[in-house]
C-alpha cells in the first residue's frame, strides 16, 4: 500500500471515529436530557394523582374535572387499582393493550419503564396510582437527532477525505521527485537534483535537502574515485615505464657478459653501468614506495621540531654531496613547527637534489625560512640562481613523473621528487608551489 493511500486511510478513520463519537455523545446527550424532562412531569403529575386519588377513583362523572385537575393534556395514562383490586384506566391516550399496573414494579414512586411507557407508580391508602407518559415522541426525537447527525456526519467526511486527498498529494508531491530522483541515479544519471526550493520548516523539505546533499557528496565520491583510478592506471603504467629501462639495461650487459660478447678488458665498465642501472632502479623503487605509504594516509608523529636546525642539517650534507656549489642556510637561531622529522628531512633533501639535477654546476642556492609566514604556518624557501621554472611547467612540477624535458628520462630522475615533496606537506596539513626559481612549502607552527 502507497503512503498516500495509507495515510489517507488514517485520516478517514480516525475522522469516521471522531464523528461517531460526537454523534453518539449527541444522541445519548439529547436522550437523557428529554428522560429527566419526562420523569420530572412525570413526578409532578404522580404528586398530583396521589392527592386527588379519591375523586379520580369516585363517581365518573366527576372524575374528568379531577383528571383535568392532575393533567392538562391527554397524553397522560393514569390507572387506579382500588380497594378490590380493580384496575381502572381513567386516562391516557393511546391506551396501553394491557394496563401498566400489572406490569409494573411496586409503587416505589421512581421512575420505572414499562413496555414503551415511562411511568411513576405511588400508594396512596387503599388506592394504587400509576401516572404514565409514552416514549414514542422521545424515541422519534432521538431517530430524527440520529439521521440528522449521520447525514452530516457522512457528508462531512466525504469533504473531509476530499480534502485530505488534495492536500496529501500537494504535500508528498516532493516525495515523488525525490523518488524519482533516486531512480534516475540508479541509472546512472548523477547529476540529477530534486527540484524546488527546499523548505527546513518542514520535514519534506528538510528530506530534500538532504537528498540533494547525499546526491552531490555521492557523485562527488564517484568523481574522485574516477579520478583515484585514472590515476592510479597512469601511475602504474609510468612505474612500469620508468622500471623497463634499467630493467632491460640489465639484462642485455648480462647477456653480453654470459654469451662472452663484452671483451674482458671492459667488463668493469660493464660492471659499472649494471651497478649505475641497480642504484637507479633502486632509488625509483624506494621512491614507488614512498608514494605507496603516503598513498595510504599512515599517521604521523606530531611532535615539536625545530625546522630551522633541519634546515641547517640538509644544507651541510648537500654540500658535501656537493662541495663545489654555494649553499647557504638563512634561518632564525630556532623555529619550532609540528611535524614528523624524517619526513621533512626528506622534503628538505629532495628540494637540493632537485637544485643539483636541474641548475648548472657551481649554481649558487639558498635555502630560508620566511618570518612573514601566514598565521599558524611557516614557510621555508628554496631558491637558486637558475633559470627557473615558467608558470605552464610550474602547474605541473609535483605531478608524478612529470619532467619539464621529457628527454631527459634516462640520465635525469624519475621525476618523483617534488611529487614526494607535494604529498608529505599535504599530510602535514600544508602547501608547496614554485614561484619562478623558488620552491616552497608550508607546515604548521608548534603549539
């Protein structure tokens, strides 16, 4: 069963329920009201019986002034047993077929029912009164209330479920959008919204939005999980790319070695380049692996570091890696950020071996820390006197395998440096970009 037709449903019944209880609230209401009505006459006539008993039970000629005396109207039965016994029916109209008194209960002076009379019994001496009213006018008046209420009662709720059915349809309307909202995402459509303007006032309104909110986070997390893929695909087949080459350079000098091709005399040369090829792929494998782990979201330690002597540290071991180039270290005597120390150390390493493949020899270099960072982040530059880099080649210097000379695979790196840089300060909850021949990143100040 649908909701509109369920709720529908409820409303009807519960509205049928509420009629009938008012109807029958009306009818019992209006019943007992003309009862007390008719035993309060009944009562003053049956005083006024008891007190004209004799001339009621005397001579009939007589007996109409005293019936007139106890009772104005016609309407009235009144019956008299008398000393022997006799039961007289000196008034009443209609006549019951059978007098009242054999019927009724002795005289208690209460009112009592009996066989469609309402009726007040009361001993007086000798005589036994019985003042009766019929119950017909009472039980037309309670039919006439009846039908009266059933009709408007039905007519009632007919316009009632009418309207209902109007406003529950206008009301769910946006339940039918919604729904088929869910469906056109099923098949495939994500970009479908619920129309309308979503109302938070209303819990229809608050659904929409809700359901408008899942939609975007749902092809949002699509998107990325396509673009997760893609990249990942293009990573695997650059890792498979960049593997192939010392790969197949090992394997063809040791086939030259095995099948005696290589003269003897040469074989530490060939020695040396199978030993050149193993440290390359060696130091991509380890970079892979690098990535994989950042990949993965490991947490790192958050710890208090002083940048400022790491900036110091990577500048002495990369001029002796290099003794010829100026390196110099502009840094305050201490800078405390939060972060993981080997994992900066090794974006600090990455950035100047960066300066040594990619400037000429005896390019001077300096690394600093920025005082003017932004609020809650420090800022450490490294720049060179090179050439720099343009803003095209800039956009995609942290991607993976990206080389600004794509000529330049077999002797230059693998161009996972700066990705590696890019992906370590993104977990530290920073930034890095290039600004001509500067390359800088962010990370937080210490607590």
């Amino acid at each position: 069963m649908t909701l509109r037709r369920s709720v529908l449903l409820l409303v009807a019944g519960l509205t049928a329920a509420a009629l009938l209880i008012v109807t029958a609230t009306a009818v019992l209401g209006m019943r007992h009201y003309l009862l007390s009505r008719t035993d309060e006459q009944l009562a003053a006539a049956a005083a006024l019986a008891r007190s004209r008993t004799e001339l009621l039970a005397g001579d009939p000629e007589l007996r109409g002034a005293a019936i007139r005396q106890v009772v104005s109207v016609t309407d009235y039965v009144v019956e008299i047993r008398t000393r022997t016994g006799t039961i007289r029916v000196v008034s009443g109209a209609p006549l019951p077929a059978r007098p009242l008194l054999d019927q009724a209960s002795p005289a208690t002076g209460r009112p009592q029912s009996i066989a469609g009379y309402r009726a007040v019994v009361t001993h007086d001496g000798d005589y036994t009164v019985l003042v009766a009213l019929s119950l017909q006018p009472l039980h037309d008046t309670v039919r006439l209330l009846l039908g009266v209420a059933g009709v408007t009662s039905l007519v009632v709720l007919v316009l009632l479920v009418l309207c209902a059915r109007i406003l529950i349809a206008r009301r769910l309307r946006p339940l039918d959008a919604i729904a088929a909202a869910a469906t056109d995402l099923a098949d495939g459509r994500l970009d479908r919204r619920v129309p309308g303007v979503a109302d938070s006032r209303t819990e229809v309104g608050r659904l929409t939005a809700a359901i408008n909110g899942m939609l975007s986070r749902i092809q949002a997390a699509l998107a990325d999980r396509e673009r997760s893929e893609a990249r990942m695909r293009e990573f695997v087949a650059d890792a498979s790319h960049e593997l192939r080459t010392p790969v197949t350079s090992i394997q063809g000098y040791l086939q030259l070695i095995r099948t005696g091709v290589v003269d003897p005399r040469a074989r530490p040369d060939v020695v040396r380049r199978l030993e050149e090829e193993s440290r390359r792929m060696g130091s991509l494998v380890n970079s892979l692996l690098s990535l994989a782990r950042l990949d993965a979201s490991p947490p790192l330690r958050r710890v208090p570091v002083d940048i400022a002597w790491l900036v110091r540290d990577a500048v002495a071991d990369a001029s002796v890696v290099e003794p010829g180039r100026p390196l110099r270290a502009e840094t305050p005597g201490e800078c405390v950020v939060t972060g993981d120390e080997d994992s900066l150390r090794q974006v600090l390493a990455n950035l100047l071996a960066n300066v040594r493949a990619h400037t000429p020899p005896g390019t001077a270099a300096a690394v600093r820390i920025v005082p003017e960072a932004s609020a809650g982040f420090v800022r450490v530059e490294v720049a060179d006197d090179g050439p720099g880099m343009d803003a095209e080649a800039a956009r995609h210097a942290f991607d993976r395998f990206w080389r600004a000379d794509p000529a330049r695979s077999a002797g230059g790196g693998a161009g996972l440096g700066l990705a590696i840089v890019a992906e370590v300060v993104r977990s530290h909850g920073g930034a890095a970009g290039i600004d001509g021949a500067t390359v800088w990143f962010t990370v937080p100040r210490g607590s």
